[in-house]
C-alpha cells in the first residue's frame, strides 16, 4: 500500500477494519487514524510501519462546504510541507530527529551540546506500564507527550525595563494564555499580531493583583494559526503610557512546556537599562533531586562590530545573597538561551526551592556587563487544580452513590490551601489524604494528611503545611490524588485524580466553590459510582454560566449525557435543559434562563440534573446553595501612614507595596521586617500568629500561621481542637474552629456556617435555615403554601416529594382538610360531575 492509499484509508476508515463505521451523528470535526480532531486542527499522520511519521506532511481538518456551524465530519487535507522549508545560509545544513526542515549546525568552535529542547527532562513515557494502573489517568488526561501545542514568549521592549512571560496552549481551536510580568504597569490590552506588526486579535486584560494576566482567543483563523505554528506570531502587553505595546516577542514552541514546573523571570539588577530579562523553564527529575532547566534571554549579547560569536556567561544560584552554585555556558545572538542541569540538590536546598527563595543569576563572564535575577517558584497559571472524587476510582471501586469535589490553591511559600466536599456516604469520614499513586493498595505514600469532616459534616476546609519541592512538582504534573476513607471503607470510598484545569474564561472557577454532583442525592436515590461537580453563576445580565465536569461513567453510562437545570426535586416548575454532551465535561451560557428558574439560583434551592443512558431519570443530582461570605480582616499596619492600594482591601505600607509590586527585584533582606504571605497578600511582624484570609476560601480558623522573622518564611498548621468532657460542646461563634463546653446546663449547639459545622447539617431553603431532620410544605409565590409538597432536611440536603394520595393511604383523618380529598365511596366515572373529576386530576 502506497503513501496516498494510507492516508485514504485512515482519513475515511476506521482503523483496523477496513470497512466505514455506521452513520450516526457526531459532532463536528474529522476522524483519522483512530482519533477525532477539531476543526482547523493540524497534525503530522503516523501512518505505522514502515513510514513511521511523516513529519513532512502536515493534515488539517477542514469545515464542510456548508459551513462551519454545520453538524456532520470535516474533511482532511494533507500536504507536503517540505518545499516550504526556508532556504538556509550555512554550507552544510543537518536534519535534526523529528524535523522536517533541516537548520545549521552550531558555529565551529563551540562545544557540542544536544538542540536546546532535548537537554530538559520530559514527564515519563505515557505508554510505561512498569507501575499499577490503578488511579492512573488517561492518555487524553496527561501532559501532552510531543509539546507541539504549548508555545513560551519571552516578552520585553525596548523602551522599557519590563519583563514579562507569556505561556499560550492551542486546544482544538482556541488559544489559552497566561501571561506573567515584572516592573511593568498594570496592562491594559493583550495584542497579537503578525511579525509586520499587524494587529490579529486584541484581548482586554482583566484587573490583577498578582502580575498575572488571563485570557482566551476563541475560534483562531486559520491564518493566525498558521504564523503560530511558523513561530511568526507575537504576542504585547499594551499599557496606559504604551498604546503600541510596552512589551513584545514572538511566540516558540518547546517542548519544555509540557514538563515545567517551576518557573523564574529575571529582570535587570543596576542602573536602568531597557530591553533586557529573560525567563527560565524549570522542572524536577523523577528520579533525583536534579534540576533540569531551559533559560531564555535577552540584552545580555547585542552584536557589536568584532565581536565573537560565542560569548561565555556565568550562572549563579543563590539563597539571600549566599551564593550557592556557580556553572558556566555559552550562548551567541542568533541562539540567545541554553539548557543545563543543575544535579544532586541538597535537602536544605529542596526546602528553600519549594519555599521560594532561591535565586537565579545571569551575567556575562569576565568583566562589567549586564546582570539579570530573579526568584524561583512554583509555576504560575490560569488554570484551576480540582478534583472529582468518585467510587469508580477507589482502589477498589466501589457504588455507593456518594461524590467528593475538591478545589486547590497552590501558594508561593509551597503550602496548599484545599477545600474539599463530600456529600452522599454512609458512614463516617475517618480519613482525608493527598497521595501518589500506589505501587500496591497498601503501600501508598502520603503527603498529606487533611482535616477530616466530622459527624454529618460537609466540608473539609484547611492547609497542607508544606508539599516540599518534590510534592509541588508531582503536583503541577497531575500526578497526585485525593482519597477519601469511610467507617464502611476504610481503604477508600471516594478517589480522585488532581489535575489542572485548563482556563476558559469562565470567572465562576475562581468566584465559587463548585456542586458536588451525587447519585445519593437522587430521588430516589441511586447506587452510582461515578460523580461530577458543576460551577454555576449568573453575570450582571442574568446569563447561566455552567461547567460541568465527570468522573467514573463507564458501561451502561456511556453515550449521551445530559444536564437539566431545576428546581428543588418534586416542585412544579420548569425544567431547562442545558446541553447533551459527550464524554465527561461539558461549559456553555443561556440567555434565556426563565425567571422562576433564576428565583432558585438567587435562594439557592436550584438543582442540577445529570441523566444518563442507564439512567435516564437522574444519575448524578447536586443543588446550587447561596454562598457565606467571611469579611476579611485586615492586619494591623506596621508603618505610620499606610495608604490604601487600588484593587486591595486592606491598607499596606509603601515600601512595602513597591516592593511586592515588583517581584523578581533583589535586595537585601533586613531580618527583622516579618513576612509576606501570599495567601492573603499581607505582610506579618516577626513572631507574630494569625489565622490566614484565602480567597475564596475566605477567613480559615482552622489554621494557624507564624512568621519567622529571621527567614522570613510562612508556616502553617492546622489547629489542634482540645478534647471536651461536656456531653454536648456548643461553638461560642459559628466562626470558630473549635467547640466549648456551655457555661450553662441548657445550652444548644447554634445553627451557624455550613461550611464550617460539624454537627449535623441544616439546610437552607428558600432563604430561611432548617434544623436537620425537620419537615415543611414549602412556599411559592404567588401561589401561597404548597400543602400537597413535604420536604425533609437530611444531612443539608432538602428533600421534597409530593404526598402520596392514593388508595388506601389517602382514607384517614391525618390526610382530611389537607392535601387529599376527603375518603368517600368511590363512583364510576360516569357517576360523577365535571367539578368532581377536575378535582381528583388536580390531586393527582
């Protein structure tokens, strides 16, 4: 079979087969070679043994003639791409492994070092299988093996000191960027264009208080995703005093990208001077404690008339001025950047990289040039580390209809914030714990151990102390997992994959905490192990925005999977349906919403209904519920006259602003000024104690942090409850973490914060709270009492059904002058009046 009959059978066959798969509708996009590419969507084919693949053919996935916003397959085009290679000025050009276009070699003299990308460390073999599978991910959730969609700009301007780095990820038709900076006024406007300076696309760049900026260009033309992958399109940061763009550089792709977790930009030390920084890619080995990196510059190495094309520089490691480690590398103008290792790093220097407070130095070696630095950290991102929770990936699987949902905040001194739900078990919460992957059931390492729900608990709500350098890293590379052990499961009940999830534009991520979805909160209930949970939140126009994320569908579940948006489970009312998906996410926005629908958002009684093959009346249900909001309690000011930030809640010393303002600067530290926190972005004295403020977490008493002021590091830990002899322990304040004995013999436990009771749960409905256990008839404007609908809190979950009327049940004084009618002798239909036969429909 030759070239062209390869790519026709894999184009329009199904791989292996050799006969066309049966007509049924799919979505749009192409199918081939066993996989389904979005539209616009590029790729080199792997046509097997003997070509391998074809690196100089590129296909794409074109729209049908009818248009793009037509259902139905795309078509394939592939081409030959080898005679658009550029034409090359050296005498002998080299072919490097897996490129199409050959480039020169490096100039003579210079020793010989592997291409800049194939020095980093890569995450492991996707197809290894020398460990257990059980909880690992899915191929379509690792990293992505070959790199070729995550593109790196290292961004300055020559106007400027500014230094800035943009992070883009092309999925499917759409560019997702996260763009961090240095000294650089707040952005106004995110700018792509074309390297002749022609404008593409411009993205408003939201209000941030970290140097962090978010964003998503939807639908790319396919124009603009040609100079992507020519490495021909730049990427600016425009500000208020730079309408053109204060900072800018060309977007690269490397395959670095898919295995970085730490990450620095190092900005100019000295007298000013613009247009010089650059960035550093870092990330762990999985087999020591090495530190594999990829560094960018520029401005260090400006040609200059007699010059040498090799130019030697000096890299330094260091920890609060000390110089640690000390290599040495060459770079030239036309490859301004190199890759090294820095191998064997002590413990104490693990600790300080997680912390971050190492340092990286550049400067040109033997005499006065130009030195940049700036901080290691864990890498910043847009996206959102969250978990589902599901019976389906307990080491041993497990239906029981129960459902944990988990939200993540990574900070920059390595201590994790977590919050983490579960709704639906049977028994008791006995253990909460992050992990990685067992190599068997009963050795799994764990590091961390959470604060467990307590009896009818909901949530779980506090701070890993410190994942070290090695858990940020497996942390960053999905390679960590949550699990959740009951009475009934000791081993497991509910586990979960920990992964970043890539940014959409939806705000409700970093507003809300999301729905846990349950098949215990099904009515009735329903046995599933799989779980989900949702972000649900209404803009300034009353639009529905939803993401809907699953866990565990698997047999019966397969196929089609809907989502409906309802009120509280047996009310009248409408029910709207939001979308039909397949596979295990689904997000999208509804303008339409109707108003009784957008009552139950606003009083938190909405519910959201997942419904599969197997189970088409309900397999997952979850009820959106106001949120609690803590005020934030701002720290007394260390300095004299604090003035109030823009954007802040709190007021800050001013030289302690300008400093935060732009991190990546060194100085020297005094001992004696305290720590930053990044959590809640305040400054602390030496020795001082508090109870940290997390958006969105909000105020958590459940931890304690101290600051030691001859380090200046944050460390954090989770309170210690004292054991109480009193039979029934009353919290004094529905904020505190812990309960006290009652001063008087009568005393009751106060209703307070769900999110932070540990007693049994109430339920709130309607606006109004009801005590655990206890029964109502709901009320519906207009319409009054709804006297035929009881609803039940259970464990804070409302239950409402209708009342059952029918025969026997319905004879007896309990049911009479209430909701069914009152027993007579029942006559034929034929016997009764219009009236009587309206009344019993309506009771029916």
């Amino acid at each position: 079979m030759g070239l062209r009959d390869r790519l026709r059978a894999q184009g329009g066959r199904t791989a292996g087969t050799g006969q066309r798969p049966p007509a049924k509708p799919v979505p749009a996009g192409c199918s081939f070679g066993g996989k389904v590419y979005a539209l616009d969507e590029t790729w080199h084919p792997d046509l097997g043994e003997p070509f391998g693949v074809m690196r100089c053919v590129l296909c794409a996935c074109e729209a049908p003639q009818w248009g793009r916003r037509a259902r139905g397959p795309g078509r394939v085009s592939c081409k030959h791409i080898k005679p658009e290679c550029p034409a090359l000025a050296c005498v002998q050009p080299r072919l490097l492994p897996g490129h199409c276009c050959q480039s020169c070699p490096q100039e003579r003299g210079a020793p010989e070092r592997p291409p800049t990308g194939l020095a980093f460390e890569y995450p492991r073999d996707p197809e290894h299988r020398s460990y257990s599978d059980r909880g690992e991910p899915g191929s379509e959730d690792r990293a992505r093996g070959d790199g070729h969609t995550d593109f790196v700009a290292l961004l300055t301007g020559p106007r400027s000191q500014a230094v800035a780095r943009a992070r883009v990820s092309l999925l499917r038709s759409s560019l997702r960027f996260s763009i961090s900076y240095r000294q650089l006024d707040r952005p106004t406007r995110i700018r792509f264009s074309d390297s002749a300076g022609s404008v593409l696309f411009e993205h408003p760049a939201a209000p941030t208080r970290d140097g962090l900026v978010c964003g998503v260009w939807r639908a790319v033309p396919r124009l603009s995703l040609r100079l992507l992958r020519a490495e021909q399109l730049q990427v600016a940061l425009v500000t208020a005093t730079h309408p053109s763009g204060e900072v800018w550089g060309p977007l690269i792709r490397h395959r670095a990208l898919a295995a970085e977790t730490f990450s620095a930009i190092l900005t100019l030390e000295g007298p000013p001077q613009p247009g010089i920084g650059g960035i550093a890619l870092l990330t762990l080995s999985d087999t020591e404690d090495s530190l594999h990196f990829l560094l960018l510059f520029r401005g260090l190495l400006e040609s200059r008339s007699g010059g040498p094309a090799q130019v030697s520089l000096r890299l330094q490691i260091l920890h609060q001025g000390q110089l640690l480690r000390e290599l040495q590398a060459n770079a030239s103008v036309q490859e301004p950047g190199f890759a090294e290792v820095l191998p064997n790093l002590t413990a104490q220097e693990m600790d300080w990289l997680a912390l971050g407070e190492l340092q990286m130095a550049l400067e040109r070696a033997g005499g006065p040039a130009p030195r940049i630095s700036g901080h290691i950290a864990a890498r910043q991102s847009c996206d959102v580390l969250q978990s589902v929770l599901c019976g389906a990936d307990a080491l041993i699987p497990v239906q029981t209809g129960a459902a944990g949902s988990a939200s993540l905040t990574l900070l920059g001194n390595g201590s994790l914030i977590y919050q983490v739900q579960v709704v639906g078990t049977g028994s008791e919460v006995v253990a909460m714990t992050l992990e990685t992957k067992p190599q068997r059931r009963n050795q799994r390492t764990v590091l961390c151990h959470m604060a467990g729900l307590q009896p009818g608990g909901h949530t779980a709500v506090g701070i890993c102390p410190g994942l070290g350098a090695r858990g940020a890293h497996m942390l960053l590379q999905n390679e960590l997992f949550l699990n959740v052990g009951t009475k009934d499961f000791p081993d497991g009940e509910l586990r979960g994959h920990v992964a970043a999830l890539p940014y959409s534009g939806h705000s409700a991520r970093h507003e809300t905490l999301p729905v846990p979805l349950a098949g215990a909160l099904v009515l009735p209930p329903v046995q599933s192990q799989a779980a989900g949970h949702a972000w649900l939140s209404l803009d300034t126009h009353c639009h529905l925005h939803y993401e809907v994320l699953l866990a565990g569908l698997g047999g019966s579940e397969q196929g089609t999977v809907t989502a409906h948006l309802l009120g509280p489970p047996g009310m009248p009312g409408p029910r709207r349906l939001l979308k039909g998906f397949y596979g295990p996410e689904a997000q999208g926005v509804v303008k339409d919403l109707e108003p009784e629908l957008l009552g139950h958002l606003a009083q938190g009684t909405a519910s959201l209904l997942i419904t599969t093959k197997g189970s088409p009346q309900g397999e997952l249900r979850g009820q959106r519920r106001t949120v609690i909001c803590d005020p934030v309690v701002c720290p007394p000011p260390s300095c004299p006259s604090p003035v109030q930030a823009p954007d802040q809640c709190c007021p800050v010393c001013p030289e302690k602003q300008d400093v935060r303002d732009l991190p990546g600067l060194s100085r020297t530290r005094d001992p004696g000024e305290g720590c930053y926190f990044d959590g809640d972005r305040s400054w602390r004295a030496a020795g001082t104690r508090w109870h940290p403020v997390v958006p969105p977490f909000g105020l958590i008493k459940c931890a304690v942090c101290t600051c030691k002021g001859g380090t200046g590091e944050v460390h954090c830990e989770k309170v210690q409850c004292p054991r109480l002899a009193c039979a029934q322990p009353v919290r004094a304040n529905p904020t505190d973490c812990c309960k006290q004995c009652p001063v008087g013999s009568g005393a009751h436990p106060q209703l307070g914060d769900p999110m932070q009771a540990d007693g049994p749960r109430g339920c709130r409905f309607a606006g109004q709270w009801f005590p655990d256990s206890q029964s109502w008839h709901p009320s519906v404007p207009p319409f009054g009492e709804m006297s035929c609908i009881t609803c039940r809190c259970g464990a804070g979950v409302p239950h409402c059904e209708r009342d059952d009327c029918s025969l026997p049940l319905s004879c007896g004084p309990g049911k009479e002058n209430r909701c069914c009618p009152h027993c007579a002798p029942r006559r034929p239909p034929e016997a009764r009046t219009v009236p009587e036969l309206e009344k019993e429909a309506e009771g029916s």
